[in-house]
C-alpha cells in the first residue's frame, strides 16, 4: 500500500521508473494513456512493426508532442531489450513464439519483463520465470488482466489463512462456441462484420475469447501462479451469478459443481438456454473461500460474504477488470519492490489444442480463435504425458495424420516444429509438469 509514496520519491529524486513497451496495440495504447499522468514512471522506448502506428498511438491516448518527441520509436524489440535506458520491459504482443524471445532478450539483459502476453506465459512461463529468478529479475503477470488480478485473490485469502476452494473469471459461454469461426464471430457481438472491419477490430482474436481458448489460457495461467488444479475434464463453464459463487463453486461431496478443492474454474454470464444469468460476472474475477474453523464460518455471515448453504464457503469478487490502465501496477511493483504480480511457479495447468472440424493430413493450422482449433484447458501431467500439442504452437504447421472434431492435436498429429527458442523453453516447462 506505499507503493505510490515509492514512485513520488523517485520522481522527487529525478530518477523515474524507465520503461520499455514492445506492442503499441490495444493492451499497450492503454498503459501508454495512463503514463502522463503517472508521476515517476516514464515510457522511453516503444518497440513495433511499424513505428508510424506507434507514434499515433501515443498522440490518440492523449500524448503531447514534446512527450512523443522524448520518445525512441523503434522497429527492433531486441534493441529495446538492450537498451540502457529501459529498467521494464512490456511485450504487449499477444505472440507467444516473439513473447518468449522477447522474455529471453531481457532477461539475458538484466531487465524485469511484465507479460501481458498470457499466451507466451502458458506456453513457457515456468521455465522463464525461473530463469528470471536465476538471473535476479523479475518475471511478472501483467496487473489489470485477469490472471495476475486472480492471483492478488489468492494470496490475500491465503496470507489471511483461508483455504481457496476455487479462484477464476466469467465470461460469456455456450458450449456451441467452442466451433465458432471468425466468419461467424460478430454476430455473437453484435455487430456487423463492415462495422469491425471500420473500428479495426482483429475478428480472429475476438473468436478466442468466445470459443473458450482465451479462456483456457487465462486458467492455466492462474493454475500456474498459484499452484492451483485444472479440471480433468477441461474447463465446466458453470452458469453462476455473484450470489452464488460459494454454492456452484463448492466441491462436489458438499453439493457444488467442483471436483476436488483448489481448482481454477470459469461462470458463465449466460444460462445454457441463452437467457442472462442474473448478476453476472461476465467482466470480472472471484476467488471462493474456505472458512478454516466454525468462527471464521460465523464472520462471514455477520459481515454479509456470500455464502453456501452450510456457510463454511464464502466468495469475494471484483466486477470489473480494466486492462491496461491498470498495467503500471505490474511495472511498479517489479522496479520498486521487486516483486511480480504474479508469476508462474509450477507447471499445472496447459491450454492444449483441440480440433473444431474433422481434419485431414496436409491441413494447415491457423492457432488461437482461427478456423481450425480452439484452446481447452487440461492438467499440465494429462497434457505432456498425452503429448498434446499446447495452442501457443498450433500456428502455421500442417497435420500429417488425420484428427477428428473435439479431438486433442498431439505433437505426433503434425509435422516436425522448426527449433525455435519457444520450442526450447517449452520443453523445460513440460519437465517441470507434476
């Protein structure tokens, strides 16, 4: 809670938290708005394909013309890793393959790297953040996105000395979803596909979040910051509104939707017929208690939590998460108190790549919300000893044998990955499944 006393000290002092943003896209466009009005903390560099982009991106949140000019634009992320005037690094690229080479460059530079992209994170956050921490930087969630905002739930219920039940987000979900297309996306917004086209709307990454991949990284992600079990069978996407998180979300044996205890889980806003949940929690992250003795069950009720029935389970919830303006939570934290806000410490969940259709050999993936998989959630020891093949490496490579709808794509199903660095730090990653 002294956070921003830390950041007015170092702004008294001339001495500004310095960082390094790689993605000048919506997440990065977001962080970026809020950094003028952020005493202490300044934007030196911005990496991206086409600086031009980057610059009126700066100047469209609000940047004045001497902020932009202070500025370095550059095309090379790498160069911004090596850049001395950089303490945080950002990818905000949404790519895991450039994600994990991105995380790699700044670690080797001795930079703190913040993940906004939770894809790269899922394909080989455990084995970077342990790195990072072999290096002494830190390795962190980005604040503001649901798994890190989850992750914060966790710790202060366990700091607190409550057992956690269950901890994950809502969304919107249909079962039918998961087969949707990018060509049949909007409808499910309501929208026009001109009128996405017209706003710059990317139709193949809005169809991660509908067809349940987006959400299967998020919870794997949560699985691995805090050491939490995915469901064997993949995520239930129970419809449940805010006053009865503790009741669905409470284990099987005691009447609710979760086998086990300690596991991630994603409600859905929507009733399976299509009608709205009533006070959903379609935007927002919880985290379902458990009261660790009968006093404890007492103050929840007298201090109005949301309980089950037998009340030894309560819920807390946030309804509303805000993206990117939160970001600068992440990259604080790891400058001034070298901490992350969150980080992936084991292995235990994995997004694994599920076929939409009947495939055949010689067809072409086109990975995360495409036309040809989508992303389920599985326990990360089912996933490496199935050896399927995790979504963040479902992009671009052709099948050689056939693979049947809602059937998992394993490695054997494709054709031999190229070396990459990804690849590398994802084979560490599987070594640390349990």
């Amino acid at each position: 809670m002294n956070l921003f006393a830390k950041l007015q000290a170092r702004a008294a002092d001339g001495r500004p938290v310095r960082a390094g943003l790689i993605g000048a896209g919506k997440f990065g466009s977001m962080f970026l708005s809020q950094t003028p009005s952020t005493p202490g903390l300044a934007v030196t560099v911005i990496a991206d394909l086409s600086p031009d982009r980057a610059r009126a991106a700066c100047k469209n949140v609000g940047w004045d013309a001497d902020r932009i000019a202070a500025t370095r634009f550059v095309e090379d992320a790498a160069e911004l890793c090596r850049s001395n005037d950089v303490d945080v690094v950002i990818d905000a690229t949404g790519s895991p393959l450039a994600g994990v080479v991105h995380a790699l460059a700044a670690i080797d530079n001795g930079k703190h790297i913040v993940m906004v992209n939770v894809e790269a994170d899922v394909l080989a956050g455990p084995a970077l953040a342990r790195r990072a921490r072999a290096a002494g930087t830190v390795y962190s969630m980005a604040y503001g996105d649901q798994p890190a905002l989850v992750s914060e739930m966790v710790d202060w219920a366990r700091a607190a000395g409550f057992a956690v039940q269950a901890a994950g987000k809502g969304t919107k979900y249909l079962p039918a979803y998961h087969h949707v297309t990018p060509d049949e996306v909007w409808s499910h917004y309501g929208m026009t596909a001109d009128a996405a086209r017209a706003a710059g709307m990317n139709s193949q990454m809005f169809n991660s979040f509908l067809d349940g991949t987006k959400s299967a990284i998020e919870m794997a992600a949560i699985a691995n910051g805090c050491e939490l079990d995915a469901p064997p069978g993949g995520l239930a996407f129970p419809p449940c509104g805010v006053d009865d998180l503790a009741h669905v979300l409470r284990p099987r044996a005691v009447g609710g939707r979760i086998d086990g205890t300690g596991m991630v889980e994603v409600v859905s806003s929507l009733e399976r017929d299509g009608r709205p949940v009533f006070r959903d929690l379609r935007w927002g992250v919880y985290v379902v208690l458990e009261a660790p003795n009968d006093y404890a069950s007492a103050c929840f009720r007298q201090y109005g939590l949301p309980v089950d029935s037998t009340g030894r389970y309560a819920a807390m919830y946030k309804p509303f998460h805000l993206i990117g303006l939160e970001l600068g939570i992440s990259v604080l934290s790891a400058a001034l108190r070298g901490e992350p806000t969150g980080q992936a410490r084991a292995f235990r969940g994995d997004a694994v790549a599920m076929a939409k259709r009947d495939l055949a050999p010689g067809d072409r993936l086109d990975g995360e919300g495409g036309f040809t998989v989508w992303g389920r959630l599985a326990p990360a020891t089912e996933s490496v000893a199935a050896g399927a093949l995790p979504i963040g490496l479902a992009h671009g490579v052709r099948l050689v044998r056939p693979v049947a709808r809602d059937s998992v794509v394993t490695f054997a199903d494709v054709e031999p990955l190229a070396e990459t660095p990804a690849l590398a730090m994802r084979r560490e990653t599987e070594a640390m499944a349990r």
